[in-house]
C-alpha cells in the first residue's frame, strides 16, 4: 500500500502537470458505468476534451464500445486482480498523449470492495448506484461509499419498473456518503446528464485557477 500510495502521488502529480481532471469511476458490476461514462464523453464534446482508462479482469469490449462513440479509451486487463492500482493507470496513462485531454475518466473494475483501498492519483472518486441495486448498498458497502466525492444513481429509467424507493436510497447516501455531491441520471434517456457534466466543466475549471 505505501508504494502504492508513492505512485498515486507520482500520478497526481503528473495529471496536474498536464492540468487533466481525473476521475474514479467505481460500482459493482453491472451499474452501467461503461454506458454512462460514453454518454458524459459524448455531452462534453467540443467543450472538454476526453480520454478513458478501463478496467476489467478480461476482455477490451468496455474500450471498444467507446472508440466506436469516438472516445479515445485504454483497456486494462488485470486478469484475476480485483481492482487497478496506481501502477497499472501510470501504465495505461503513458499510451495516451496527455496533451490531447482535459478530462481523464478511469473506469475501475467492477467491485465494491478492493477499489476502495488503492488511490489512483485521481482528483475525484465518483461512485454509481444503480437502481436496479437496491436501496442499501451504500449501508452494505460503507467505506466505498464514503470516500466518494460524488454519488451517481444510474438507471433511473427503470427506477418504476424495480420499485426502487428513491427516498430511501437518497437518505442512505446522505448517511454514508454526507460530503458527496448526489446526481441522478440515466444514460440512455438523457435524465440528469446534463447537470453531471456541468459540474465537471466547474470542477476542471476550478481545478485550473487552482494550478495557476
């Protein structure tokens, strides 16, 4: 975990240099982190420029999807590792010319558990809830939860179709996540994206005065 902890800080350093906003995109499996990671790319075209770095024990087809959307993207295959490391994203961030992007999006594997350990060097963790999920994840996996700087409810297009009780869903996020800033959206209808990316073009416009 310290040489971990080095790296992460080798990467932040290395993101701010290249004045990158970084995100941590982590959920369980199944959220619809790929679908709605392609629909932010799409919406911020032409106003902030992005790459992807996807996790997965297997497979390139999360990358692939979005390289056909036009999203420059880099798979991971972490085999039987449960989660990326900053070694892993250091890695995978030196295929990319980081000149080229404003926004860096690293798609993690789809665990709630092991992520919630290893910093990436990200400026901010973004953690999905999805509504097909059950209201209490957030009480089952606290410590995912809580280190999240934003809280996402995915799916919302089916929030009627599995009873999802939004209230409930909402207060225990509140409880466990108290500091994150809570969207709700669906990326296939479009619902609540638009106030997502928003808040991104604010944090990475934040994020420069910052660096000046």
């Amino acid at each position: 975990m310290e040489k971990n902890d080095r790296l992460a800080e080798q990467n932040r350093r290395l993101f701010r240099s290249k004045k990158l906003l970084v995100l941590n995109v982590v959920s369980s499996p199944g959220s619809g982190k790929t679908a709605f990671i392609r629909e932010t790319a799409v919406l911020l075209d032409g106003r902030l420029r992005v790459a992807v770095i996807v996790g997965d024990l297997a497979t390139d087809n999360d990358a692939a999807r979005l390289r056909d959307a036009g999203v420059a993207a880099v798979q991971i295959r972490t085999g039987t590792v449960c989660h990326l490391d900053a070694g892993m994203v250091f890695n995978a961030a030196s295929q990319l010319d980081l000149d080229k992007f404003d926004l860096l999006i690293i798609e993690n594997v789809g665990n709630l558990v092991c992520p919630a350990d290893y910093d990436l060097g990200e400026d901010l963790r973004v953690v999905l809830l999805s509504v097909t999920e059950g209201e209490d994840k957030p009480l089952k996996y606290p410590p995912m939860f809580h280190s999240a700087a934003a809280a996402i409810v995915t799916k919302n297009d089916l929030a009627k179709a599995v009873d999802f009780d939004r209230g409930q869903a909402l207060a225990n996020l509140k409880r466990i996540s108290h500091h994150a800033k809570i969207f709700e959206v669906s990326a296939k209808t479009g619902e609540g994206m638009n106030a997502w990316v928003e808040f991104l073009i604010r944090q990475h416009a934040t994020a420069s005065v910052a660096e000046r």
